[in-house]
C-alpha cells in the first residue's frame, strides 16, 4: 500500500450544473477504474467537499471511458449566474477531488 | 453515395468571448469543409434582450459579424460552409448585418439561411394558458413567481432546420438557441442523407458536438498533464474527420500546437456531464456509456459504438429573469496579520455603510478572502499565515443605490482602516444585474422553426 493523491492515477475535469457542478474523473489504468469504482464512493466524495458542498453527492459509472462521473448538489453558493464566489462555475472542483489522498495497492501504481 | 466520403466539420469558438484566433487559424491552416460556432451561454439570451429593447436592430453576436468579414473571402474561395448559433434573440438583424458585410466586401454569390422560432418569449401567456406549466426543471418550482420579471425564454432547437437551410444551398447558417451539438449533426444528416430516425447515428452526431463544443477544451487545453501539451500559444482547434457510419475520427491541423489523445478527448467528454446514459437533446437520446474511443495516429482519436434512442416528446427552455444586483471590490491586504487585517476592513465597511441609514442584512454580505484556499476549502489545509490576501467584498440586492454606497466607501478604507491595503488599481465597482436562470419543459408540438435563406 502507498498513501498517493488521486492526481497520481486519474485526470479529472469539473464544470457547473444548475446551482450544483459535475466532476468527472478518469482512471489512468482499467485495474485503478476497478479500484476507485470499489473505493471512490459517494459518502468518501461528500465527506471530502464537506465545506463546499451542501447537497446530496450522485454517482455515474462509465467502464468503457473508465470515468466515474460525481454531481455535487449546492456546491456553487447559489448558481452559476448568481453567486459572489471565485470558482462561480466549479472550474476547480476537478483539480479539489484530485486532491484526495487514498492507500492504493502496490501493484496497481507499477 | 461513396462509404469512403469524409466531411470535415471544426469547432472555432467554444464561447462567446472565445479567441478570435479560433475561427481565423482553422479556415487558413487546413483542409474544411464546416466550420461551427458556439456563441451562447444561459445569461447571453438575457444580455441580448436588453440590447434589442434599446435597438430592435440589435440581438446578436456582433463579434461574429465582424469575425465574418475576415474569414468570408477564404471560405467562398474553399467552399467552407459556416454554421453559428450567433443570433441571439435577433437572426434576422443579424442576416442583415452579415449582407451588409458580403456587400462591403464586394462579394457575390452567397447564400445565408437563418433559423427563427426558438424565441417565445412573447408567447408565454399563450402557451401556459394552452397548458404548458414551465416547472423549474432543477427545483419543481411554479413559473409564476417569475413571470412578471422574465427577460428571456427560448427553445433548445434542434438539427432539422438547419439541415432544411443547408438543402437550400445556404452558405452561411445563423440560429438563435440551437443546442451546441445540433451546429455539427446538421451538416452530417445533410451530407451523408442520415435519417432523423437512425438514433445511433444522431447520438454519434450528438457525442462528436460534445467532444467539439468546447473549442480547444479537447485539444489539450484545461488539461491535467498540462506539461505534455506542446505549443498552448499556437493550440489547434478541433476538427473532426466523420465518416456515413457514425464513427469519427477527432484531430486538428497539421503543424499546430496542443494535443488529441484519449485523454484529452475524455476529459471534453466528461465536461458538464449529467445521467451519461440519458444524454437528452432535441432529435435523440445518447448513450455515452456506450462510446468507444482509440488512439487512431499521432493527434487522432477514433470514436465508434455510440448508440441512441428517441428524444422524448418536450424541448427544453432556457428562461431568464431580472433577480436584483450584485456587487463585488477588491481590496490587497499584505501582512503581518494580512486576514485578521482583512475582515477587520469588511466589517468595517458594511458598519459604514448601515451609517446611511439603511444596512445590507447579514444574508447578503459576501465576504471572500482570496490566498487563503477559497477555492480548496476544508481540502487543502492553509500552511501558514499568508503575507498576503485578496479581500473580496460586496453584496447582493434588489436596491441598486445601497450597493452603490458600498463601491464608495471601499476605497476610504486605504487610509481610515487598518494598515497594509494596496492594489485599488481595478477602480471603484460597479453593481451588475443578477440574470435568474430558470430551465423549463416545453411539449414539441407547440414550437414552429422557420428558415429563411436570402442570396446576396
């Protein structure tokens, strides 16, 4: 086990949906799909954008891209149009989940 | 019709502010045969209304007119045919301006179509009281609370018009809210004669609008692997080899800058995504769970497998209404103590400004301090005091003069708060409209497209 970002084994992009945003993550290889399939959950997601996000987090699976794709609910301060906040849109909620450091097997970061 | 039949349709402008760059490089540095052009954002419908309130001859895009006059001479002399959801609330102004600019140029011998009906503002009252209920899409909330300050509303057409204005020999297409990925399934059922019920061929469509939509988004830009992108200033925009089947393949010119590869392309698809299984739009419904891609060559990536379904029986509306005014300053405060320093100067400012006589309520003061991980907060932990922060400051109101009296006293608080504040450079602040964006359902029956095409 090594403790690593998610930086080291995915690619992600983030933008707004309504007053919530959508993060899609990338595994780099088929076998960290199966993994962060198994642990990238969405309570693990909710609890890390506890201070950002402040609505139910969804989760959609797509194999065959190896994405897992997230909606944050609430997560703009109140819309894309409306809100006062830097990241008004999410721009960055990809770069913020690619913050998250997890145990990943050995033989999976090869 | 030959299999082999190739159409090469770019993506020159993701937005509407996008690099002018774009639209020139990609008509100038290789092979085309369509050129696509997103101008439209939720909030532009609304900005374009109040623009044609004060001049019923204006509405639309401009810059795209303009961009027009330089690229003109080079498509009629290719034959690159341009398609723009550049009319704003006003496709027929803007028909008018791009005859005058073929005129002007001296040109002969060009066809513009235009795609009218999306605009129904004016028949709201009609529609709701024919039974249509506009519910908020995102929240179940009844329209009616907005009714009397909407701005704008218009439907996500989809391709089938302009593929009518194509058949009609139009060089140039101008629609008012198409969807995106309608701009490029137009020109494919028009070239390759797809049916408007083979549904995986129109979700392959629907996916390459996707992939496209964006400009420069899938040709390495916003990228995570940012350091393998080589030459960012020169970055070509997207262009698409698409073949009869549905299967295209996604590139860029010859000898320019940025990168095609399944990740690049990936991470485009991902932008923005919903239920990736229910991809709803006007003419199917798509499956990206079901989309195949391959490294297909240096800067090329192969997409096949996409499958569709029928769309289903309603349009969605994009409404917009007037919901009062923000406003935001900023102020650089540098340390020792640079954030206690910095909330120190907002409460005082907004104490000054309840000195007026009337305060801003608590609910709509916004208070951001930039430099202290706004954008990473409760991820990445603050290390240590930052020498400096950027104060964010400002409020919300349906009172425009109250925000007003808060751009004033910003500027006093360099030499009446505490020590350290510079970077006023950006001036005073102004309060903008809050533009209310509200999505709505609308039953397909009820929309009439019109086109026009006109030969200058």
């Amino acid at each position: 086990m090594a403790r690593v970002q998610l930086f080291d084994v995915a690619i992600a992009r983030s933008g707004d949906k309504g007053d919530g945003s959508n993060v899609g993550i990338k595994a780099r290889t088929p076998e960290l799909y199966e993994f962060l399939r198994e642990n990238l959950t969405t309570a693990v997601v909710k609890d890390h954008f506890k201070e950002i996000c402040f609505g139910d987090v969804k989760r959609y699976e797509l194999p065959n891209l190896q994405v897992l794709n997230f909606i944050l609910e609430d997560s703009l301060g109140g819309g894309g149009t409306e809100t006062l906040i830097m990241d008004a849109q999410g721009k960055v909620h990809s770069l913020a989940l690619l913050h998250m450091e997890m145990d990943i097997p050995d033989a999976l970061l090869a | 019709m030959s299999q082999d039949k190739t159409v090469l349709i770019a993506n020159g402008q993701g937005f509407w502010g996008d690099s002018l760059l774009g639209p020139l490089r990609l008509v100038e540095e290789g092979p085309l045969d369509y050129l696509t052009l997103d101008y439209l954002a939720e909030v532009t419908m609304s900005i374009m209304q109040k623009q044609k309130l004060r001049n019923p001859s204006a509405g639309y895009a401009t810059d795209f007119v303009e961009m027009l006059r330089q690229i003109l001479p080079t498509c009629q002399k290719k034959g690159i045919k341009v398609i723009a959801n550049a009319g704003g609330v006003n496709p027929k102004g803007c028909l008018e301006a791009i005859q005058s600019v073929v005129k002007e140029l001296g040109m002969t011998g060009i066809k513009i179509g235009i795609v009218e009906g999306d605009d129904i503002l004016d028949q709201i009252p009609e529609l709701m009281a024919s039974g249509e209920k506009f519910k908020n899409l995102d929240n179940g909330a009844a329209v009616d609370s907005i009714l009397d300050k909407m701005s704008s509303a218009n439907v996500y057409i989809g391709a089938k018009p302009i593929v009518d204005a194509l058949a009609q020999g139009a060089d140039i297409v101008v629609t008012g809210r198409s969807t995106d990925p309608s701009l490029v399934v137009a020109p494919l059922i028009h070239e390759f004669g797809w049916s408007m019920e083979d549904f995986d061929k129109l979700a392959a469509g629907t996916v390459m609008g996707h992939i496209l939509e964006c400009g420069a988004q899938c040709t390495g830009g916003n990228y995570n692997d940012w350091r393998n992108v080589p030459d960012f200033a020169r970055i070509g925009y997207p262009v698409v080899e698409a073949k009869a089947d549905g299967t295209f393949v996604v590139t860029k010119h010859e000898g320019t800058g940025g990168l095609v590869n399944v990740d690049t392309v990936t991470s485009q698809l991902m932008y923005e995504l919903g239920d990736p299984v229910n991809y709803l739009g006007p003419d199917c419904t798509s499956d990206f769970t079901t989309i195949k891609l391959e490294q297909d060559g240096e800067n090329r990536v192969r997409v096949s497998g996409v499958k569709g379904s029928a769309p289903t029986p309603t349009y969605k509306v994009s409404m917009s209404y007037e919901d009062g005014y923000k406003i935001v300053g900023q102020l650089t405060y540098t340390g020792p103590d640079a954030i206690e320093k910095a909330n120190l100067g907002a409460s005082i400012l907004f104490e000054r400004v309840g000195m007026y006589g009337k305060p801003i309520p608590e609910a709509d003061r916004f208070v951001e301090l930039f430099g202290t991980n706004v954008c990473y907060k409760g991820i990445v932990k603050q290390e240590q005091e930052p020498s400096e922060v950027l104060l964010r400051v400002g409020a919300k109101s349906h009172d425009k003069k109250l925000l007003n009296i808060l751009a004033r006293e910003l500027a006093p608080l360099i030499t009446s708060g505490p020590v350290g504040v510079t970077g006023f450079a950006a001036g005073r602040p102004r309060p903008t409209e809050i533009v209310g964006y509200w999505p709505a359902l609308i039953d397909k029956t009820k929309v009439t497209t019109r086109v026009i095409v006109e030969e200058v």
